[in-house]
C-alpha cells in the first residue's frame, strides 16, 4: 500500500520549547529532507512570516514583510510527496475562519482531509503555574511596560475581553484551541505534548517531540543555535522600567536587536542566581483548578497524549516568592551594570564598523577623483559635451550606449 502524504500542523502554545524545536527543524532540513520530511523554509523565522500573513496581525512592521507568506509556505507543502511539517505558536491564537484556510490551501482541498492527504494537529503544552509569569515576561521583552499585578488581574478577569486577556486565554486555553484546529479530526489525528515538570532530564521535552513528528531514529542536530530564554525578576523589573521611559521612543525595528536580543537574550539571561519568576502563591490553587479542569476534558476526549497529563497540574508554591513590581534595588543596579556594559561593548564595536567604512568610502572617494583627473578622462568628457549637441552626434552616442549594454549618461 502506497503511504499516505501527512501534513503535521504545529500551533503552540508559547514558551513550550517551540523555538528549539523551530531550530532544530531549520537547520536540519536536509537531513529530513532524505527521510521524506519536508519543513518548508528558507529563513528561520518563515513560519512565523506566514503566521503572521494567515491571521494578518500586526507586528511592528514585520507584517510588511509577511505578505504572501502563508501561501509561499502552503504551496511548497502541497508540492512536497511524503511528511510536512509547518510550526509557530502564534497560530494557537487563529480564528475558525482563519483555521479552515490554513488546512485547506495546506492539502489543497478541503480542511481536514484532502484525498490521500492526512492531516494531523499537534499542540506543546504547559501548566499554567509556569505558562502564567512566563507570558507576562514575553509581553515585557515585546515592549510592554504592564505591572504584574496588573497582568494577573487582567488574565483572571472572568471577562476575558481586554487585549491582553484575549491573546493569552487565546494562545493558552487547551480545549478551545484544539476546538478551532481539529474539531473535525479524528481523537488519534490529535496530538499534546506535555512539557515535563521541574526537575526532569534536559532532553525529556525533546524526546516527546521526536515522538509525536515522527523523528525518531533520524540523526538530527540538536545543537541550540536560537532561543528564547528566560529572565529572572530583577533583570525582568529592569527591561520593564527601559520599556516605560525608551519604548517609545525606539522604533520596533531597532528595539528588536538591541532590546530584546542583546540586552535581554544575550546579556540579561545568563544572569542565572537571581530570583526566577513565579506565579504568586494565591493564584496556584486557581491556576491548578483550572489545569484540572482541562485535563478531565482532554482525557474525554481522547486524544494522542505524547508526555503525561499530570505535568499540566505544575509544580508546588515556591517557598518564598520575589515580587518582580518591588524587587532588590540593588539586584536591579547589577542587572543595569551588567546591561549597560553590553551596550558599550555594541557601542564599541559600531564605532569600528563605522571608521573602517568611513576609510572604504574616503579611499573610493580619492581613487574617483585620482580617475576624474587623468587626460584621457577629461578628453571623453569634451567629445561626449559636443556630440551631445548635435543631432548626429546624440545619435551616434545613443548607438555606442547600446552596444555597450549601458543606460547611463555617461560615455
């Protein structure tokens, strides 16, 4: 029997180990590529680009950029004969609308199942303990200058109707997102890895991974080039205090690189002895109820569980709890030293780039000029001058431009 083309959808959720496995994927597409897996994409980010096309979300201008995107990516995948695998988190967020669209020009006919085309949705999963400070930490590294105590009174607001509370229940909500992405799926077509719990080896959540994508016995290298690490509360206190005086004032495009990538990313992480951020312990009660909650749902339904479902329930209270909106000034000064150093460093290092393309560009400068100079240069000039002023004389230009394979004005 002749196997069937697969299409694995990945759609989240967030800060579930989705950029390394986006790594791994992009940088080992040959390697699948031998095995019958095809993971469209000729930049790191091309999954998210099209996300970003598919639900036409605004991203401080990389939008732009994103246009045409999801149909580059869907058509590449309908031309490929074995395995696709399409991943960003930020389609957990995709209305139903925006679903059907995605699974259709994925198999090029109808959502779910198209001919010999099988469709399968995968979603990572996290326990809310973790999922909740962790996503109030991705909206400071974007910009967001919101207290956590604000953040945390806007996700547990029954309501659910501000900007806030709207993308994290939409990105975070188990049932409902498996509800938008495979409600007419079979239970088996349905896939969740569970990130494991505190304390479980390193290579665990990969492992499931490999699993659930049918990776298995393929030779991959997992070698972490891209990430998105965390921060601890005073280096999180420190990039939100930045965002309410300079956010404004920095263009996305610039913020990017400099704020949340050497700062945060590159500086700011590996500051491991500070405190990490945590849910306040009054809301683990609430957060594991509603974990529970899913759970039960999750196991009615029966889907394909890759890890163990009790990883939902997350890990304890901590002992004692660092409240990032008041936290150690003086851890906060080491973090702003340690931040302030990397942008001398950056500093330093333009400043070189700019003095030797300033040496490029006066060198090039003189050697023009050493050319302008020359007689024979001046002679051209004079015969181009006065054949430019006869009808004759244009023509004859015009015929040796052409010949040349030139459009400018110079001989």
């Amino acid at each position: 029997m002749v196997s069937r083309k697969r299409v694995l959808v990945h759609v989240g959720t967030p800060k579930t180990g989705t950029s390394h496995l986006q790594d791994v994927l992009f940088r080992n597409r040959a390697v699948l590529a031998d095995h019958g897996i095809c993971y469209p994409a000729e930049r790191f980010d091309s999954h998210f680009l099209a996300a970003l096309d598919l639900m036409k979300l605004n991203w401080g201008g990389l939008e732009l950029e994103a246009v045409g995107a999801w149909d580059a990516l869907a058509e590449q995948v309908r031309a490929w004969p074995g395995t696709s695998i399409v991943s960003h988190e930020i389609l957990a967020t995709a209305s139903r609308m925006q679903v059907d669209r995605a699974l259709s020009t994925l198999t090029g006919d109808g959502p779910t199942d198209a001919g010999d085309v099988e469709v399968h949705v995968v979603l990572s999963v996290r326990d809310l303990v973790r999922q909740i400070p962790a996503e109030w930490q991705e909206n400071v590294k974007h910009r967001s200058a919101i207290s956590y105590a604000r953040f945390l009174e806007t996700i547990t607001d029954p309501e659910r109707d501000s900007r806030i509370g709207t993308w994290f229940w939409g990105v975070q909500e188990i049932p409902d997102i498996v509800n938008r992405w495979a409600a007419t799926l079979p239970p088996e077509r349905v896939h969740l890895v569970t990130v494991p719990a505190p304390g479980a080896p390193r290579d665990e959540l990969w492992h499931r991974f490999s699993q659930a994508f049918g990776l298995d016995g393929i030779d991959l290298d997992l070698t972490p080039e891209r990430a998105n690490p965390s921060l601890g509360v005073p280096e999180t206190a420190l990039l939100r205090r930045v965002n309410r005086k300079f956010a404004p004032r920095v263009d996305p495009a610039d913020y990017r690189p400099l704020v949340r990538e050497l700062l945060a990313h590159q500086t700011l992480s590996r500051r491991r002895r500070s405190d990490r951020l945590t849910l306040p312990p009054a809301l683990h009660t609430w957060a594991q109820e509603v974990s529970g909650t899913w759970i039960e749902e999750i196991r009615t339904r029966g889907y394909d569980v890759v890890g163990d479902l009790d990883d939902l329930l997350g890990p304890p209270p901590p002992e004692t709890w660092s409240d990032p909106d008041a936290p150690a000034e003086a851890e906060v000064a080491g973090a702003a030293v340690d931040a302030i150093g990397a942008l001398l460093i950056e500093a330093a290092r333009l400043r070189e780039v700019e003095g030797r393309l300033t040496h490029e560009l006066a060198e090039t400068r003189a050697a023009l000029d050493r050319s302008y100079l020359r007689p024979t240069y001046r002679l051209r000039e004079k015969a181009v001058h006065a054949l430019e002023h006869s009808g004759v004389g244009r023509g004859l230009l015009a015929l040796y431009r052409r010949a040349r394979g030139r459009s400018s004005r110079s001989a």
